[in-house]
C-alpha cells in the first residue's frame, strides 16, 4: 500500500523526535505491522545521520517564527506565469520538506555579526501532484547546495537539476542523487544565477546528463528559490 502524505510527515516527525509521547507510541506500533511505513521511518533515519553535527541545538523561537511566516506566504508568479507556492502547493511531502530544512538551518552555527551572515536560500522542488520531491538550499557565500531528496522517481533515467533564471534559459547544475543527501559545490560561473525568485528543475535524462546541455525529459518537478 502506497502512503500517503499524512504518513510520510509522521514518519518524519517520529524520526525527528516532534511527536508526542501517545502518538510516538502509536506511530512505533505501526513500524511492527507496516513494512511501508517502517521502510520510510529507516529513510528520514538515514537523512537524519547524513545531517547530523557534532553539537546538537534546540531551534529559536526566532527560527521558527520565519518558517511560521514562509509557510503562509501568499502565491507568487513564477517566470512562466504559473503559480508557485513556497513550501505550500506541493501536495505531497511538503511539510517533510519544512521538517528537513527546519532541522539544517537550526544546526548551522550563528554569527554574532549580522552583516556577515549569508543569506540562506532555499526551495522545495516538487510536482503537483507530489511523487517528486527534492529540498534544497544553497549558500550563495561558499557556492555549496544542498540536495535531500524526499521522493524521486525517473524509471531507468537519471534526474538532471537545472536554473532557470529570470532569462528563462535552463542551465544545467549536473545530475542528482535520488537515494541519499548530497552536497554539491556550483562553480563560480553559475552562482549568479542561483537567487531569490529563480527557478530549480528537475528533468529525467540519460546517463551521464542531458546531450548538449539541452534538456530532452519533461520536468517533473520544479520549485521557486525563496529566503528563509
């Protein structure tokens, strides 16, 4: 049986220790009779050792006050005049998505000195009726991106991410991992064109990425790159 997207938030939750002592009993019990539901609690398990730190701290009020706002953030247009909703719209495994990101930005180390803390930016990659799902954030500072894929099917190909900047040409970041979490480090030429308000995509292509750097899949998920 195929869970839905009540299950794999509390799967999620029981992994990152947010539900309550009844309802973590509960969700226990059903890891001994749901293989599914066990399979996916292994899963967040995992992306949670991927992201683990040597010291662990309790999220701020603070922090969760700008995800409480990103989360009822109003619908924006995106560069092809569809709605994109930031951590919304996405009907599948959007709030799995907040929980991770959630997790990672309450681990990064604070600077005392506000001018030179970067700016954080991030994205939910998604379709709309939610089997693909990718969150995503980057450090425009380093150039590092982040990749956690929630749920990502491509068949026999391989996923492709790309940004779409306010030119709307796509420009490809390279293959992605659908298994595991990964880090990735965008070069020098690209940066400019990962911020606020540009476009991630995902397309399914060949081994080895689309031939020429043009995308030959359809896209199957995309998700527009906001500040939290």
């Amino acid at each position: 049986m195929r869970l839905t997207d009540d299950d794999i938030a509390t799967a999620g939750e029981l992994a990152l220790g947010l539900l309550d002592k009844a309802e973590a009993v509960q969700a226990r019990a059903r890891m001994a009779s749901e293989p599914n539901f066990a399979a996916e609690h292994a899963k967040w398990n995992d992306r949670m050792v991927a992201m683990e730190v040597i010291e662990e701290e309790a999220p701020s009020p603070a922090l969760w006050a700008k995800i409480d706002a990103a989360i009822s953030e109003k619908p924006r247009q995106d560069n092809n005049g569809g709605n994109v909703r930031i951590w919304q719209g996405l009907t599948a495994a959007s709030f799995a998505i907040m929980l991770v990101l959630a997790t990672m930005l309450w681990r990064q180390p604070e600077v005392t000195s506000a001018p030179q803390q970067p700016q954080i930016l991030v994205a939910a990659i998604g379709a709309e009726d939610g089997r693909e799902s990718v969150a995503a954030n980057y450090n425009p500072q380093t150039g590092a991106l982040q990749i956690i894929p929630i749920s990502l099917e491509t068949g026999k190909l391989y996923p492709e991410l790309w940004i779409i900047p306010e030119d709307g040409i796509a420009r490809s970041l390279g293959m992605i991992d659908p298994s595991k979490p990964a880090l990735h480090s965008v070069p020098e030429a690209m940066r400019p064109h990962l911020h606020k308000g540009a476009l991630f995509a995902i397309t399914p292509e060949p081994e080895g990425g689309a031939p020429g750097g043009k995308a030959t899949g359809p896209v199957i998920a995309k998700g527009a790159i906001d500040t939290i």
